[in-house]
C-alpha cells in the first residue's frame, strides 16, 4: 500500500480523524452542559472559523485577495452554504437526540448517496468493482444499525441524520467541483483556494444556521434564561467553549476539504467512513456504549468496504474512457 500512505490526503487526513473526534465530542458535552441550544452552538462555531479564517489569510497570504465570480457565487457556493447548514444543523440536532455512535453509523451511508450523485450531477460512470465495494459498505451500515438502542438513537434523531446524509454528500460533490475546477453545465469553472472557499461559505451557513436558530431554539433559550439566569461566569464557560470548537471546526474543514482537493468525492467519503469507525471507538472511551457482535462486524466490514474503495481508486481505469468517482 505505498501509494496509499504517501497520497497528499493520508496526512490530512490524520489530523482530519483528531480534530472532528475531539470536535464532536466537545459538541456533546457542550450540548450537555448549557441545555441543548446545538443550532446556536453550530451558528457561533461557524462564525469563529470565519475569523480564523481571515486571520489565516492575512497572515500566510493564501488565497488572500481572490474572489469568485458571481457565476460562482449563486451557482455553487450559495447552495454549497444550504446543504452544509442543513447538514451541520441537523447533525447536531440529531446528537442532542441520539448516541455518537449512532450518528456515526448513520454516516456510513454517505459514500451511496455520493456515488448517485456523482453519476447524476458529474456525469460520472460506475464501474462493477465500484459499486460491489458500495454494496459491501451498506451491507456493513445495515448489519452497523442493527439491535442496541444505544447505537439506533431515537427516531427523530434517525431522521434528521438520514437528511443530514444526504445533504452532506451534496456538500461533498460541490466541494469537489469547486477545489478541482470541474465543469458545470459544460462551463469550466476555475479552482478555487481551500481557504476562500471556506471564507465564502463559513459566514453564509452560519447566517442560515442562525435564522434556524431564531425560529426553533429562540423560545428554549428564553425558557433557560428565566429559569437559571445567565450569569457571567457562565457565558464565560459557554464563549470560552465555544470558541475552542469553532477552532477544531476550522481545523477539521481545512483538513476535509484538502483530502476533497485530492481525491474523488466517493474515495474521500470512503476515507470518511474509516474516521466513523475510529470515533465510534474513541466514543467508548468517554460514554457508555453497547455494541453488539453484530454492531462489530457490520463496522469492521464497512471500514474494509471503504479501505477496498480508496485503495480501488488509486489504481488505474482500464479503458481511457472510464473515470473513476
């Protein structure tokens, strides 16, 4: 497996595996700890790595200066902004509703919806092996979510996860378009610099995520102010931890969207299958969990789907004609 271990995302992706564990966990006891309120978490997470960011920018000079054009702006980074504050939204509602395990193995899911995807929007073929390897990942999800209701969640949790999917592989597919330059409606688009990528689309999600905010959680952050107060030790704690996740949030989309800069959207979410199952198990290490046998193989037998897929995908098409997603 050389070629596998010195890809340019293999050590993106290290950091990308800490980041958004620790990342998610910290959203949980955040959740835990200040009664809920995960849009409001999220919106004020996003505009913390608005800043960082900028200040990046400003400091290294990459991607300083450079601008999408409108073409740009309202075809793929305004939508870009909708289907990834849908998905962070619904993530976290669904965590405030379900264990981290089960939102993981939900997650699993992603690389099927990518792949359709990939063939309706990038006009992308599949080939036999590819979609064997997706079926050994859902067979693996299916055997995942069986049993324990600590790994299933509530349904509402279920629900909002299954959307958050989906949107999610949206997101994953005009991330790809953008960073690589591909083309869209038979316009080639120019590629666009992780960094301002990320300082378009950060602001605007958390915009949506806020107005998300004001109309579902605006009565239940009332209902905790009359009832405990807010004291300014306590919005110390909330700010203070606030903007720890939103630098985890910054460091884990810069390392995300350098292994979507270098890969194929399904070869990266395979790769992101493979950082579920590493949280699943450093969940274990801070909340109580049951997993079956059952749970266990069906996880084992998505990380080898998802290991087959991107080793699959350094290799060669056979025919000139054939591109690999």
């Amino acid at each position: 497996m050389p070629s596998l271990l010195n890809h340019p995302a293999t050590k993106h992706a290290v950091w990308n595996f800490m980041s958004y564990s620790i990342w998610t966990l910290w959203n949980k006891k955040i959740f835990s700890d200040f009664g809920g309120l995960p849009l409001l978490s999220t919106a004020l997470q996003m505009g913390v790595v608005t800043l960082i960011v900028m200040a990046v920018q400003a400091a290294t000079g990459q991607g300083r200066g450079e601008k999408a054009s409108e073409e740009v702006l309202y075809k793929l980074l305004v939508p870009l902004s909708v289907v990834r504050s849908c998905d962070l939204g619904l993530a976290n509602l669904a965590l405030s509703a379900m264990s981290v395990a089960g939102q993981q193995i939900l997650k699993s899911t992603i690389p099927v919806w990518v792949c359709v995807l990939s063939v309706v929007y990038l006009r992308r073929k599949v080939s036999a092996m590819q979609a064997l390897i997706v079926l050994v990942i859902v067979c693996g999800t299916a055997m995942a979510t069986v049993g324990d209701p600590d790994v299933t969640g509530t349904t509402f949790g279920i629900v909002c996860m299954l959307f958050s999917c989906f949107c999610r592989a949206g997101k994953c597919v005009i991330n790809t378009t953008l960073l690589q330059g591909l083309p869209t409606g038979g316009t080639q688009q120019p590629k666009l610099h992780k960094l301002t990528l990320l300082r378009y689309e950060a602001p605007m999600s958390g915009c949506i995520i806020m107005v998300g905010c004001l109309c579902f959680e605006l009565p239940h952050l009332i209902q905790l102010a009359m009832a405990f107060g807010f004291t300014w030790p306590t919005i110390a704690r909330f700010a203070s931890a606030t903007l720890v996740n939103g630098a985890l949030m910054f460091l884990n989309q810069v390392t995300y969207l350098a292994i979507v800069e270098h890969t194929s959207p399904v070869a990266s979410q395979a790769l992101m299958n493979i950082k579920m199952i590493f949280l699943i198990l450093f969940s274990t290490l801070f909340y109580p969990l049951h997993l079956s046998v059952v749970n266990g193989l069906g996880m084992a037998l998505a990380g080898i789907g998802a290991a087959m897929y991107s080793i699959y995908s350094d290799s060669p098409p056979k025919k000139s004609s054939e591109v690999a997603i």
